[in-house]
C-alpha cells in the first residue's frame, strides 16, 4: 500500500504530537516531518515533497497565509490543508485564494482532521458546512464584484490582529499569541486605526468588540 506523506506544520508541540499519533493510525499515512516555523517548513520542502501539509496560520517565524503562497509557488502539487484557532469565516476564503485546498477549526481538527485530509488528498476541499454554504451562496448569487468593506480591505496580518482585538486581547497577549513584538502590534493597530477611520486605540477596540459581537 502506498503511504501518503504528511508534513505538520505547527509552532505547538503538543498540537504536532496529537496530529502525528492520529496520522500514524492510518496504515496509508505517513509522517514526512514535522516544522514549527515558516523557515523549517521549507526547508524540509527543498529536500522533497510531501503529498500534503497541514499549515497553522500563526508560525513562529511568520504567517501560514504567507507559507501557503510560497509552498503553492514553489511545489504547487503539495496539497495543503490549514488548521487554525482563527475564525473559518475570517480566514478560510483568504487561505483558498492562497493555495490551500481545506480549512478546519483546530478546536474539532481531532475529530476531523483525518476526514479532511482524505478529501483534499481525493482531490475535494474541505470546509464546514456552514462555510460550503456561505461560498456557494456567494457564487450562486452571480452579482457584480462589489467595494470591500474596510475591515475586508485590512491585510492578512492585520485581520488577525483585529480578530484578537474584537475577542479583548491586549497588545501584550496578542504579540506572543502571534509570536511578534510588542512594537510590531502597535504598527498594526495604527496600520488598521488608519484603514477603518478611527482616531484612538478605544475607538478601535470598541469598534473590534462590536463588529465580533453583530457576527455572532
């Protein structure tokens, strides 16, 4: 039987641990290796290539949005599949436009991470149902591209930083969730307070705050 090589990416031990013991139950599955930054996951890449790679969004080193486009780059054959605490309807479209194939909540990957890697590797993708539907609707719906909202327009690296800030993180508490600095925070706030027209740092969160609680 041909074994199916799987690479983890995850700046969590005990994360990569759990994955690798329900991937090694798999008498088709292997683990090709396993990396805790954007730096080791493509290191191991330049020797060879997985079949597929499952990708947190917050590496030591970096954004799993960013490792997905240069894995797409350079192996575009490496399937990716993203496992993130990062909201699904935040994020997920934002990791398909980047190459990945599939989006799970890493609070149920333990229950669906091995149903999700068969889909991807049988050439599917996979995302909740509520996430499936929400797509489909979008596509279905056939209108006119129309103007991003100014919390569409933030970027990857400043979505997350909203995201933390509407859930009442503060600037210390999201820096070592995202592994950057204290001072590489506050750019991010101004970069985001700028964006959406906001004059203070309690304008913003009040703004945070709200516009988490109205998609709940």
């Amino acid at each position: 039987m041909q074994s199916n090589r799987i690479m983890i990416v995850d700046d969590h031990p005990l994360v990569r641990s759990g994955f690798r013991m329900l991937i090694e139950s798999e008498p088709d599955f292997s683990i090709y290796g396993e990396a805790a930054s954007v730096s080791e996951a493509l290191q191991l890449i330049a020797h060879d290539v997985p079949e597929l790679a499952i990708v947190d969004l917050s590496l030591t080193d970096g954004s799993g949005l960013e490792l997905i486009k240069r894995i797409h780059a350079i192996e575009p054959k490496i399937l990716i599949l993203v496992s993130s605490m990062h909201d699904e309807d935040l994020f997920a479209e934002r990791a398909l436009r980047a190459g990945a194939k599939g989006y799970i909540n890493k609070q149920k990957a333990g229950e669906e991470v091995i149903v999700a890697i068969r889909q991807v590797l049988n050439g599917g993708v996979y995302l909740s149902p509520e996430m499936h539907q929400r797509l489909a609707t979008q596509f279905s719906d056939n209108l006119p591209d129309q103007e991003l909202s100014p919390v569409e327009q933030l970027s990857n690296r400043e979505l997350e930083v909203f995201e933390l800030i509407g859930h009442g993180s503060s600037t210390s508490v999201i820096a070592d969730k995202l592994h950057l600095s204290v001072k590489t925070i506050e750019s991010h706030r101004a970069h985001i307070k700028l964006k959406l027209g906001l004059n203070s740092a309690s304008e913003l969160t009040r703004f945070a705050i709200q516009w988490t609680i109205d998609r709940i």
